[in-house]
C-alpha cells in the first residue's frame, strides 16, 4: 500500500473524485525522452564562431539541448467531454475554467488541447456538419481519429459528437 502513494492518480484503482482531480492528473504525467546533453564545448565553439566563414554543410546529429518532452494524459479531459455531451457548451465550459487556471502554463496548454478536441465554429448545411477553419475554408467534421470528436451545435449552443467516419478495409 505504500507504492499506492506514488503512482499518479489515473493508475490507482479507487478513483471516485477522477473530475476533480483532472489539474493533478494531467499535471502527473510521465515525461519522455532521453537527457542527451551535446558535446562538451560545443556552445563555446558557436558563440565565438564567424558565420561567413563556417563550413558549408554540418552533422545533423543532435546539438540542442536536452531532448526531454512532456507526455498529456489526455483522457481525463476526453472523460470530461464524454459525459457532458448533451450539456449547453457554455456550462461546460465555464465548469473546466473553474477547475483549471487559464494564466497558468498548464490552463493553456489543456485549452489548446480542449479546442483541438472541440469545434466550436461550425457550419450546419443538408444535415451535415461543416468545420470552418480560421482562414475560411469549409471541411465536413467526421472523425476516424481520435482528434475533433465534438462539436458545438451552432443554433443550440449543446456539446454534440461529431459522427464517426465510415473507413473501408480493402
């Protein structure tokens, strides 16, 4: 029972709160990656170097610094959307920004996640679902993966699921 403590909170079996905790979840999540650090000298060598006078091609090995990358535990907010679809978007919305602080890093990165998940500019046409994107095009909003799943009814303003696109296995 002692390793229980430190496991994050998506792995423990009794999870009955899993929505008010969704901050500690996503905060918690793994990290992955490598910590490849470059070779010794090698930020020495490009501060003092004359760029008219480097060589014409370079390794493309890595020289950045370390390779570490955060790893979204994205679930929880898909569990979220899952159980409020029906629900005036509105609601939904402001229920997240409750739980989530928007000046934070973390606020904004889950609401670039959310509005990847979610299409609120939509456009309704002969009973198909219309995306508009930013620079005014049109796309018909169906969804074989697991990005844009829901949209926001335009007239209604209700949290609906896009539907699900018929693929064909030849």
């Amino acid at each position: 029972m002692e390793n229980l403590k430190q496991l994050k909170p998506s792995l423990r079996k009794r999870q009955k709160r899993r929505d008010k905790r969704m901050k500690e979840e996503l905060i918690e999540c793994y990290r992955l990656g490598w910590r490849i650090k470059t070779r010794k000298g090698y930020h020495k060598k490009l501060v003092g170097k004359d760029f008219e006078f480097s060589p014409k091609q370079e390794s493309i090995k890595v020289k950045g610094g370390k390779t570490k990358i955060l790893n979204d535990n994205l679930s929880p907010l898909i569990r979220f959307l899952e159980k409020r679809v029906g629900k005036y978007w509105d609601k939904v919305y402001a229920e997240l920004c409750e739980k989530m602080d928007k000046n934070s890093m973390l606020g904004q990165h889950l609401d670039s996640h959310l509005f990847g998940f979610v299409a609120t500019k939509v456009e309704i046409e002969n009973k198909k679902v219309y995306r508009l994107d930013r620079f005014g095009g049109r796309n018909e909003l169906t969804t074989i993966s697991r990005w844009l799943r829901y949209y926001v009814h335009p007239k209604s303003k209700v949290l609906l699921k896009a539907k699900r696109r018929k693929t064909s296995m030849n």
